[in-house]
C-alpha cells in the first residue's frame, strides 16, 4: 500500500498557464517521489493567509509567480544569501520548528541553462543584461557568482539600473541607459517584458555579432521578437526561456526533496507541446 502523498503547490495569479504542475509531475515519475502538485490561483490581497492555511493543512513546498514573488519575500523568516540579494522569493518550505524558509531557484536556473544545456560559458564573458525589473534583479547574483568579466545592466530608466548596481559593491558591474550602450557582448539577456507584447528593447544594433549569444528569459510557441532580432544581426546563438523554467524547478525539488532530477527529457518533452 502506498503512504501518504506530500504536497507541493505553485501560487499565483493568473496561474491557469503555468507549466509547473506537469514539470514536477514528469520529476516525480523520473525520481520515484509520492507527490502531487497542484496550480492555486490566490487573489491579489489573500497570499499571506493562502500560504499560512497551505502549511497549517500540512502541505510541504510552494513554487511562488507572479504577482507574489516580492510578497514571499517578506513573508519568509528565513531567506538564503541568493533570496535577500533577489529582493524576490520564488520558493517556500517549512522547517521542523515551523520556520518559513525563502530561496529564490531562478538565477541558478538561469546559469544551468546556459552551462549545461546550451555550453554558454559565463567566467570571463562580457554580458548585458537588458531590463532592471524583478526578474533581473533575481538573477544578478548567481551570474556574478560565474566571474563574468564585465556586466552591464542597460534600462530605460537609468536610475533603476543603477540601484541594481549598488547591491553589488567592489563587483564589475555596472549601468547604462539604452541608448548608450557601449561596445560587443559574449552574452545578451534581455529580462525584460518587451518580448510578451511583441515588442524590441531599443538597443543599438552594434552589440550583437557573430560569436554573440543572445538569450529572451521569455518564451512561446513562436520565436520572440527579441531572438529574431538577434538572429537578424548575426547572433551566434538565440535561447528563449524555457529552459530556464524546467531548471529553476530543478532547482526547487531538489531543495524540496534532496535528489536533483535529470531536465533534458523534461525539457524536450515541453519543447514538443509548445511548438
């Protein structure tokens, strides 16, 4: 007979999208976990008493998006070096004294996607990063722990990209407006929104040549419009997101469960769905 079932959630709102039920699901399967994931959609005003009843029933992990990640964040009692820098929390659990613990999987996610799937090296790479919303701000640290030689945060408001900078002092990181971007990048990733209304970051068309790699934390069905762009100058390489998601949630089980399961089946597997 089997034991009890532990379960894990995703929040957000909207959540009717979200890939993550069937990524946790397919990891389950892989590892030989008793689990089940469920997708909540929790109302803007009721994620603090959402994430208290799903603890107190005795539920175990939560993956948290959008809207709430800022939200998690002060919620958690406990937050990893990672998280703190994040300003942003995208995973939740509970210790033995009931103590809510914050990580925030989506930099490493990010790094992993990169490194292992695509053999993008980072160390010694010059890198912008296009957008100073939450999802830069997440990843800022897992990159810097790469030793990129230079990274530049470029935002259409400059003071926002500059604040980033500040999180980081004696790192080589620095901030530019848009429009004055300098120079040739290893590596550009754009974080920000632009691609979901099927619109480009206005960048200067020099930053991109044939041994540049360019990686859209968004994704879909279709190219997006920052990756074609890229494509059209030259780029070496375009990745959009998707990897980044099935490895953030790697990284969540395995802080969850304490096995790290295998993405690239996983990852094919959406691939296939999506296009």
């Amino acid at each position: 007979m089997a034991g009890p079932v532990d379960s894990y959630a995703v929040m957000g709102n909207p959540i009717a999208h979200s890939k993550s039920p069937v990524i946790h699901t397919l990891f389950a399967d892989q590892t030989g976990q008793n689990l089940r994931y469920t997708a909540n959609r929790v109302e803007t005003g009721g994620f603090q008493k959402a994430v208290e009843d799903f603890f107190k029933n005795g539920d175990l992990g939560l993956s948290i998006t959008v809207p709430f990640k800022e939200e998690a964040w002060q919620l958690a009692e406990k937050r990893t070096s990672r998280a703190e820098k994040a300003g942003a929390v995208n995973t939740l659990w509970q210790d033995e004294q009931g103590q809510l613990h914050g990580d925030n999987t989506d930099g490493l996610g990010l790094v992993a996607d990169l490194k292992e799937n695509n053999g993008v090296p980072i160390k010694g790479a010059r890198i912008l990063i296009l957008g100073a919303g939450g999802a830069v701000r997440g990843v800022l640290e897992p990159i810097l722990a790469e030793q990129p030689a230079e990274l530049v945060i470029a935002n259409r408001t400059l003071s926002k990209a500059e604040t980033l900078v500040e999180l980081f002092p004696g790192m080589p990181i620095s901030s530019s407006s848009f429009e004055t971007i300098e120079g040739r990048f290893d590596l550009i990733i754009n974080g920000t929104a632009a691609s979901l209304q099927g619109a480009l970051p206005p960048v200067p068309e020099p930053i991109v040549d044939q041994n540049t790699c360019c990686y859209d934390m968004m994704y879909g069905s279709e190219e997006t419009v920052f990756n074609r762009w890229c494509r059209e100058q030259g780029a070496a390489k375009t990745i959009d997101g998707l990897g980044m998601l099935v490895e953030q949630a790697a990284e969540q089980f395995a802080i969850w469960r304490g096995v790290r399961p295998e993405t690239g089946k996983v990852l094919d597997l959406l691939r296939r769905d999506i296009t």
